[in-house]
C-alpha cells in the first residue's frame, strides 16, 4: 500500500509589488524594465539557480542574435510575425547588440550572418545581468514553483518548505513553452491558464528532428554521421490558406540518426514538415548531395563511361561523393535505380527523405504554441486576467534557430514588462508607495514608451 505524502506546510504569505514568474531572457529583461520604473521587482523561478536553459543553449557559443535587416528578421515568425512587430521593432537586433554592450558584452557578426558574444559564451552576460538588477533592487527566489492561484487570486508557490501564497499587484509570466522539461520549461502552467478562460495553442515541438525509416544497416552504420555541403528542399504552406506550397531551399547540413534526421538544416524546415505531418500524415524534404554542381554537370559524369572501376569508385572519383552521402544513395534506390544514370542522377540532386514524425518535444531545441494572440492585449496583458501579463516562450510564436528565438524572448519580456510598468503606475501613481524604489535605480538605458 502506497501512503500519501506528507502535505507541504502553509507558509506565510508575501505581499509584492511586480512579481515575475521564470527566470529566463524574457523574464528578466521584464524585470529590469520593472525596475528602471522604479518598482520592486521579485523573481520566482523553480530551478535552482538563474538562466538555466539560456546557459545550456550557449554552451556551444550563444547565438544572441541575426544581423538581417530588421525587415527581414521579422519575417522568420512565420504566421505570428504580424503581431510581434511591435516588439521586434522596439527591440530588435541592433537595439540586442547595444543593450549588450552596456553590459560589457561585445559582438561579432559570424560569417553565417549569426551574432555572438566576444567570449562567445552565455555565462559573462548572464553574470553581468544579474549584478545589475540586483544593483537595481531586483530580488531572486529560487527553487519556488509556481502552481496557479488559489481562490484569493493570490500566486501559489511551492518550494522545499512548503506552500507561499504571494500577492501581486502586477505580475508578468515568462514560464517557457515544453521543450527540456529538466530545466524547467516543462508547460505545466497551460491547465492552469486554460481554467481563467486564457485561449492555450498546443504546445508542439519546433526545430526538432524526425523519425525517417532506416534500415538496420544504414542506421548502425552512419548514425551520427554529418551530410555537409548540401541543400535541403521542401514545401511550405502559409497555415491558414489554400495557397499552393511554395518550395524552400537551403544551404547547410544535418545528421543522420539512429531515428532519423536532426540539425541545423531539420530544424529549418521542422514547422512546415510538422504542419505537413499534421495534415496528412505523411511528410517528405528533398537533399542535394551537390548543391555546387548543376544538374547537367551530375548527369553528365554519372553517363561518363567507367570502364572496369566499381559504380562506387566512378562517384568517389568524378563527384566527391562517398561516405553518407553513398550510403544514403544506396538506402534510397534500388540496384536498378543506382545503375540507372538519369534516374541516379536526379537522385544525387534531388534525393526524397521520407519523415513520419516528429521526435518528442522534450528533445526539441523550442516549442510552438502557447498563449493565443487573442489571449492578450496590445501590451501582453491576459485580457482574462487584467494586471498579468506573458512573455518568451509561452506565447504562441516559433522561429528557427539563428537567433531568432532568444531576439524575441528578449522583445517580448521589454514588450511586457512596458504593459505591466504601465499596470503598476495606475495602481500606485505617488513617487514612494510602499514596493517602489524611490526614483528607480540606475541601469543601461532601454528603448522603453513614456509610463
């Protein structure tokens, strides 16, 4: 017989003046605005310690942002770039780069157009971030997991002691979508959301990779092999209309894996091949192997007579061609299609990989879905629930990787954290209320609307 669990104590209750729920871009870029308004700003988040999925995901050199043009960053929000222009455009890259650089944090532009630290690591910053907002009066709880609110409307907290009912004259949710639950963003909250009557999308994976049928072989011999230096096709449909697919290209690479495809170039396409899924069950993208050679130049070494030498040994020695990029030839044509030279031809430029679903959204790098744009007023406030307002990763936005996903963490946490500024100042327009810091604390200056 299994017992039950000891229940959690009542703790005393806290009173504040702006809580912010999770502890990543979005909700401390919404703190520090907070804070430069002169509020006193609490940070609840359930991990341990600050920014844990931001310092995993600059691990291998943070990604901050894209040098595009503006105009064109934009358009990488697919369906939601209409209503996050505002936030985009207040605090798009180059205003990223400037609020870095107040920090200490210098930039460079990669040669993929990607913006990283100097140090290249997301550690630097994030230190630096966090000696400014506590310089700026900012308080941290942490290992405190929020759970709703109870029926006083009060924020519920659990931690290591016990339950902490916290009212909030303002309060502003960064709580992620559901993509690595172990650091936190595991989208708990969406029950909780969805009972104030808040409009919750389906949380889904997002730049994420697929399931594809290998063969035993194939998969025990070139799982974890790179195909670099190809292009990947695919058809994307705009999600709402009848429109024709129009096709996509793109240069880069990606890996084979023991379940089936994942990488930069995947993750490119997971939305459309997702949605593709969706619709119809069944969705395929297209490799070129050589994306440097045309067509004509393909078929006409493959025609070109090989004498004696093996079919393998004539595309090592006139394409290139040998390693995964032979093995995937040989896992997707038969025999007669390999010594079939228009046939192998077209396959070397235009080879189908055939995906059946997605890998679990607990693997992928990001999730779509989340809090409806109809949920929420032009300043991120739950139009269900006036005085909280949402920020990051929650709400209903995907974007690729290359920055994108953090460029808009970072607007929309400014984005909410203007809306919420706004909220308290109407609730305590006198300088010196109690929760305030009288005149605000100093910080880099950021492009925030008059209160």
């Amino acid at each position: 017989m299994t017992l039950d669990p000891t229940p959690l104590a009542d703790l005393p209750p806290l009173s504040c003046a702006a809580v912010v729920i999770g502890a990543g871009p979005a909700g401390l870029m919404a703190a520090e605005v907070l804070a430069q308004a002169g509020v006193q700003v609490d940070v609840f988040d359930a991990m341990p310690s600050v920014g844990r999925k931001f310092l995993l995901a600059g691990k291998g050199g943070l990604n901050l942002t894209h040098a595009e043009p503006e105009d064109l960053v934009i358009t990488r929000y697919r369906e939601a770039q209409a209503w996050l222009t505002p936030a985009l455009t207040a605090f798009g890259p180059a205003a990223l780069r400037d609020w870095a650089q107040g920090l200490g944090i210098t930039t460079f532009v990669g040669t993929s157009g990607r913006v990283f630290p100097q140090e290249m690591k997301a550690a630097p910053m994030l230190r630096a971030w966090l000696q400014r907002l506590r310089r700026q009066g900012v308080r941290f709880h942490m290992r405190h997991r929020w759970t709703g609110w109870d029926s006083q409307s009060a924020l519920r907290f659990s931690n290591p002691e016990g339950v902490r009912p916290v009212q909030a004259q303002v309060t502003v949710l960064a709580l992620g979508g559901a993509s690595w639950s172990r650091l936190g963003s595991d989208g708990a909250w969406v029950p909780w959301l969805q009972a104030q009557g808040v409009e919750v999308a389906e949380l889904q994976p997002s730049n994420c990779g697929f399931d594809a049928p290998w063969s035993e072989h194939f998969r025990d011999r070139f799982q974890g092999a790179p195909l670099k230096s190809v292009a990947l096709e695919w058809d994307e449909r705009r999600e709402g209309t009848d429109d024709a697919p129009k096709r996509r290209r793109q240069l880069g690479e990606f890996v084979i894996t023991a379940t089936g495809v994942e990488g930069s170039l995947i993750y490119a396409a997971s939305a459309a091949l997702r949605e593709r899924l969706q619709r119809s069950g069944q969705a395929t993208c297209w490799v070129d192997l050589l994306p440097a050679r045309s067509a004509e130049f393909v078929l006409a070494e493959v025609t070109r007579g090989r004498g004696t030498r093996s079919l393998s040994t004539h595309l090592k020695s006139r394409l290139g061609l040998d390693g995964v990029k032979m093995g995937l030839l040989h896992e997707k044509l038969t025999r007669e299609q390999m010594l079939d030279a228009p046939t192998l031809a077209r396959a070397i430029k235009a080879l189908p990989i055939e995906l059946v679903a997605p890998r679990p959204i607990d693997e992928a790098i990001s999730s779509a879905g989340g809090v409806c744009c109809n949920a929420l007023d032009e300043h991120l406030m739950l139009r269900q629930r006036p005085g909280v307002f949402c920020a990051g990763e929650m709400l209903d936005w995907e974007a690729p990787t290359g920055g994108y996903l953090l460029t808009a963490c970072f607007a929309t946490g400014l984005q909410a954290g203007e809306g919420a500024a706004r909220w308290w100042k109407e609730l305590s327009p006198e300088q010196g209320m109690p929760g305030t810091v009288p005149g605000g604390a100093p910080g880099s200056a950021l492009p925030r609307a008059p209160l």
